[in-house]
C-alpha cells in the first residue's frame, strides 16, 4: 500500500508531473532522432520455414542442380476476348526479345521466346486462342518492392512496344489484356495491400476510439488524454523495434506492423480508462484532485500491470513458433504492449494530475460539499444526493446464479460447437479481393487452362543412373491428380538427378494441391526402391509453392499444439501467483477458453454462412487464441481483484454484487473500444485480416457482456468460500490493497 502511494506520488506529484511528462519527451525526441522507426526496417520477403524443411531443401537442390527454372515466377497472363491475333503475338516476341537484350532488374532468366516466329506461339494458345502465359523468373533474393519496381518496368516496356496499355485494360474486353500472377505477382499485390492498410488502418482506428472515448465521458480533453499516451508508446515502441531490427535481433513485416498498431490503440485505451475511471469515482468523494488521484493510482496500478504482464508473457510465447510470421510477430506484439504498460501506469497518471477535474469538462466530477458551494455561489439550491441504487447487473447474479452459469454456458457451449465444423484453407489467392491483379491472372489460367500452370512443382530425383527418365515420366503422369508432366531435365551438376515440372490438376495453393506432396514423394520413393536404389528418403525432394504451402500447413499446426497449452500455463500460473487460489484460477482460465471457442464458432457462422467464405486461414485460430486468452484474462483480473478486495469487509454476495456494478461500465467501455478497433480489421480488403478482426472482436465483445458480468460473478456466488481455496481469505487480504467504498 504504501509503496504504490510512493509510486504515486513519484509519477504524479505536484511537481513531478512535470517531470514525467518532460522525461517521456525526451525519451521520444531522443530515439526518434538516433533510431530508424520499425516502418524503415521492414523485411516483407523473410523466410518463413527454417531451413531443414523438406521444401526449403528442395528449392537449394533446384538451384544448384536446375539454375534456369530456380528463380520465382512472374506469370504474363495475356487475353483478348475474341481470340489473340498475330500482331498481338508479334508484339509478345518483342517484348520478350527486349528482355533478353536489356533484363530488368533482379531478372533470372526468359524463355527464349523472342527467337520464335508468331506460329510457335499458337500452339501454347488456350483452346479458343483468347489466352497465353509466359513466364519471367526473378532472383529469390530480391523483396516485393524490387519486385513491384521491376514489374512495372516491364509494363512501361509492354505498352511502348504495343502502343496501349494492357495492364490497364479489362480482361473482358476486345483490347489485348495483361495481368501478371504467379508467385511475383501474388507477393507485389499481397505488399501493397498492407501497405495500403497501414495508413486506412491508422486513420479509422483513432477516429473510432475517439469517437468511443467522446460518447463515454462526453469530454474532448479525456478523449485526448489516452491518443496521447498511445502516441507517446508509438513513439517509444517504433524505434525500439526498429533499433531491434536494424541490429538483425529480430525481423519485421507489414502484417505484424498493423497488427501492433490496433493492439497499442485497442489494448492501451483499456488500461487507460482502469485508471481514469477510478480517479473519477474518487473525485466524487475527495475534494482534494491530488489525493484522488493518488489513490485511483494505488488501487487500479496492480491490476492495470498484471493485466499488461499477463498480455506481454502470452504474447511472447509466440517465440516458441518455428514458422516465421508467428515468431515475427512475438517481440513487436511484447514490447509494444510493455511500453503501453508503462505509459499508462506513469505518462497517464502525471496527464491527469496536470488536468485535474479540467480533464472531465464540461461533466466534472465533485464531491457533494463541492456541488453544493457551487450551487450556492449561482443562486441555485443545493442538489439533492440521489437515492443509492440497490439494482444492477451485479445485484440480478448474486440473486440467480444458477440459472445464469446453466443459461451462458449452455449458449457459449453451442456456439462453441460450431468451431468443429470450420474449414480451413492457406489459399494465399482467396484473401485477395476479386480484381487484385494477380488474382484475375489465376482466374484466366484456371478457366483457359490447369490452374496448376499457376505454380507447377519441381520434383527432383536421384536415380544413382539407375532409372530411366522417361519411364518415370511414364509413372508421374498416371498419377490421378496430376495434369502435365514435363519431359526429363539432367541436373546440371549432378547428372543422375533428373527434375520434372509437375502441373496440378487442383489449385496449387488448394488444401487438395497440399496433400498430393506427401504422395507424390512416396510415388517417387517407390520407383526408386524398385530400381534398386537404397534409402530413396534421401534422393527425393519436391520445391514450388504447393510444397511451400505444405510445410507451411504442417509447421503451423505444429506451433498451435504447442503454443495454446504453453500460453494457458503461462496465465494459469500468474493467475495463482497473483490470487493465491487454485479454484479460481481453474474457472477463470476455463471460461475464457469457453469463450474462444465461442468466438470461433460465431466468427465460423458469420464468415461462412453470412460472409459465404467456404474456408478461413488455416494462421486464424493461434492469432485469435493468443490475443482472445490474454485479453479476455485482462478484464476478469480487474473485477475479480475487486471482487477480492471488497470480500474484506462485506459478505461475499454482497462483494460480488458491488464488484460488478462498480467496473462494468469501465470494463464494457473498455471492451466495446477493443472490439472496435479490432472490427476496423475487417474494414480492410485482405480476408485473412478480415477473418481475424472478426472473430476477435466477437470474443472480446462476448467477454465483456456475457462471461465477465454474467458467467465469472456467478460461478464465485455459488463457489462462495471455496472460491478462495486453499488460501486462506485473510491471506488475501494482505496480498491485495483495500478498496475504499463510496
């Protein structure tokens, strides 16, 4: 107790204030002037699979063994409804005989097109001759912005050379069209998304929290005060990150850069209103702001920090993730919610000392003496004291808990139960909208041609000499899901590794494209087990994106069997180091993993049955888990830690009824801005981000209106002492700071 006073009095004292505001300035104008920002540092092409992964391998075996066909893939999709003519033809071979002459940059390698006449060309037309696909391969090195720049080189090129602009036109109509897809064209587009994202996202997520925070306490000067404090922790949180990646510690994308930026807003805000909503309440019954202050500091500040370190500890799991974009996203999500911590229990207590009761105008909080000396000095008579409530929701639990826990969980039990029916899918392509470049270019190959010809995979075979190439050809294509086998390609330094561009018949980045690797490589295995070559495990290797994908799908999976339990021990444990009770530690954590199924079950219902999304992305549950767990815990630490406390002095319905009445309207405020600004997710023309916002925010949304004012008080009514168990209330008591009661 009276070291959360000193702490008080340290950050928020009548001079102090001053000094904690001037050290934040400085703190900020200091790194931003020696450090990059984390926007500077971003790596959109970082690796994802380690490099022990069968197609990581593979693509190094391609390299070194197949130089010309180991770059990545642009896909030229060229169409012209009514059929291509010669000229057009003509105009492709040019093109493509300049990019011989004068590669753009970061180019690998061109077919050598612009050598042949226009009639070689008709034979790789579609059926109706509307259609043709070429190919122009890119270093693996090079990023999505060299790649974009690199790409829009060559559509300068194309449209000097055919005298209009094909990239621009439509592929439903009668001028030569141009849309470039494959994996080049798929990673351009999936970058600009989020970068377009960034700014939408940023402008949408504070407009939408200060209009929250302008209907809740009607006052601009608060609704100011917590931007602020999120601009100050952005300000500390870029270049931190950004030091962190300029130093090679950790990697940054796009993605985890507009993730971090709604959890700042969202989760920040929440520890935010912890504090102010307790310092308006004591400035009802203390005259003196300072000592109002000072006291919302010492009975919101352990729970405010504990609802942070419990976020940080989860959120750092991640860490654990062997798939890049997960581990990505471990320090960025940590650190920017740690520095968030830090501004509101300091940067927000030294704003509101610094306000005052100004904060409040035109609505200010006073005491009742306050009230009526203000009445008297107008002439008016002093307002009458309003009759205490004896109703709420509080009261409505304490009174009916057993049909409260059997009607929410009952609920939360059948929305749950719709979580096992979700597919998912790691269709990069289908969180694209319709008319993104890259997807009309998959499109036009999936209706002229095999929507394998998007990203055909390479397999690669070391016969020992023992083999023959073409009866292996023989073998790959009876296989029932595959479309075109190419003839046999001698591998450049090894000989006896023989290489096969294999077509799909399903979508490469389809679940179904996924599952043929593991066959396809069994299938090769065997043929060369019946040639007589030993260990054929070793002499095997499939690259290309399915392969990816496949890797992608099983590593992923790996890391949520892993991650989920080790962030439920996580929070388990603080949960009892922090209430000293087994029992509830029990049911708190079991209601907020109710709770997520719950969430990921409605999300199902309304992405799938309303939305019409036959599958989501197959990251959604871990993202989801991780941010639901951690931030669901948040709200029950600080109603049950007041639960707690009152139980000192009252019987516990009584403690409970009161508890709930006194943080419901800051912890649905809080949670109503939360989801809000992870709904604005959705507002975004990505779906894996859609997805995410959405059943995030119906989680957060159903934490707060049905699990922490219904489900949580009720479960501890009927617990009654045993809520406590094994530690002795008294014990308690002493662990946690008194409230004191208006």
């Amino acid at each position: 107790m009276k070291g959360m006073s000193g702490y008080g009095k340290w950050v928020a004292g009548r001079k102090t204030k001053w000094i904690t505001l001037a050290v934040w300035i400085v703190i900020v104008g200091a790194l931003t002037l020696l450090w990059p920002s984390v926007n500077s540092q971003v790596v959109n092409n970082a690796q994802n699979l380690p490099d022990d992964s069968q197609s990581v391998r593979a693509a190094a075996v391609a390299e070194q063994e197949f130089p010309a066909g180991s770059g990545v893939p642009a896909l030229l999709v060229w169409h012209k409804e009514g059929g291509l003519s010669d000229e057009d033809l003509i105009h492709i071979i040019a093109v493509y005989g300049k990019l011989e002459q004068q590669p753009l940059p970061h180019q690998n390698y061109v077919p050598p097109l612009g050598k042949l006449p226009p009639q070689a060309l008709q034979a790789s037309l579609s059926e109706d001759r509307s259609t043709l696909v070429t190919p122009v391969l890119f270093d693996k090195s090079a990023d999505s912005d060299q790649l974009g720049e690199a790409v829009t080189q060559m559509k300068k090129l194309i449209s000097a050379e055919t005298g209009g602009d094909p990239a621009a036109a439509k592929v439903d109509g009668s001028e030569l069209s141009l849309r470039v897809s494959g994996p080049v064209g798929i990673s351009i587009d999936a970058t600009g998304l989020f970068k377009d994202a960034d700014v939408s996202l940023l402008i949408a997520t504070v407009i939408l929290v200060l209009v929250f925070l302008l209907l809740i306490y009607r006052s601009p000067i608060l609704a100011l005060i917590p931007l602020v404090a999120v601009g100050f922790a952005y300000g500390v949180t870029s270049p931190v990150i950004g030091k962190m990646a300029q130093e090679g510690w950790i990697t940054v994308d796009s993605q985890a850069i507009s993730i971090m930026t709604v959890l700042l807003f969202g989760a920040g805000t929440d520890y935010c209103l912890f504090l102010i909503s307790r310092f308006r309440q004591m400035l009802k019954v203390e005259e003196s702001k300072g000592r109002a202050l000072l006291s919302a500091i010492t009975h919101s500040s352990g729970a405010i920090a504990m609802s942070g370190f419990t976020v940080v500890l989860a959120l750092f799991a991640l860490l654990l993730a062997k798939y890049g974009a997960y581990h990505r996203f471990a320090v960025p999500f940590s650190v920017s919610i740690l520095i968030m911590g830090f501004a509101s229990l300091t940067l927000v207590p030294a704003l509101l000392a610094i306000f005052g009761r100004t904060s409040f105008f035109p609505f200010v909080p006073r005491t009742p003496l306050m009230e009526a000396e203000r009445a008297r000095a107008k002439g008016k008579p002093a307002p009458q004291p309003k009759p205490a409530r004896n109703k709420g929701i509080g009261n409505f639990v304490v009174s009916r808990p057993w049909a409260i826990v059997g009607v929410t969980v009952v609920l939360l039990g059948v929305l749950a139960s719709f979580s096992g029916g979700i597919k998912f899918t790691y269709d990069i392509l289908s969180s694209f909208p319709e008319d993104m470049e890259s997807r009309e270019g998959f499109d036009l190959i999936g209706n002229q041609f095999s929507p394998g010809e998007l990203a055909p995979a390479k397999l690669m075979i070391d016969t020992e000499g023992k083999a023959d190439g073409e009866d292996l050809k023989v073998i790959l294509g009876g296989l029932s899901y595959v479309d075109v086998v190419s003839d046999p390609q001698q591998g450049a330094v090894n000989k006896n590794i023989l290489g096969y561009d294999i077509e799909f018949k399903n979508n490469p980045y389809s679940l179904e494209a996924m599952s043929h690797i593991p066959a396809l490589q069994d299938t090769a295995e065997q043929a060369l087990i019946d040639v007589g070559v030993a260990e054929p495990g070793d002499k095997v290797w499939v690259s290309g994106q399915t392969a990816t994908q496949h890797d992608t799908k099983e590593l992923g999976e790996r890391d949520t069997d892993l991650i989920i339990p080790v962030v439920i021990g996580l929070i388990t444990l603080l949960l009892l180091i922090y209430l000293r009770s087994v029992v509830a530690t029990v049911y708190l954590v079991a209601t907020v993993i109710l709770s997520f199924f719950s969430a990921l079950g409605l999300g199902w219902i309304i992405i799938h049955y309303v939305l019409g999304a036959d599958a989501i992305q197959g990251a959604i549950p871990l993202y989801s888990f991780v941010f639901l767990v951690a931030l669901g815990e948040d709200y029950n630490i600080f109603m049950i830690s007041n639960i707690w406390k009152k139980r000192k002095r009252m019987p516990l319905k009584q403690a409970v009824a009161e508890g709930v009445n006194e943080t419901g309207s800051v912890i649905t405020s809080a949670g109503l801005i939360l989801a809000g600004t992870f709904a604005v997710l959705a507002s975004l023309p990505i779906q894996v981000l859609v997805q995410f916002g959405i059943i995030t925010a119906i989680g957060v949304l159903l934490d707060t209106f049905i699990v922490r004012p219904f489900l949580v008080p009720a479960i501890t009514v009927l617990l009654g002492r045993w809520s406590f168990w094994p530690g002795k209330h008294q014990e308690l008591e002493k662990a946690l700071p008194a409230v004191d009661e208006h």
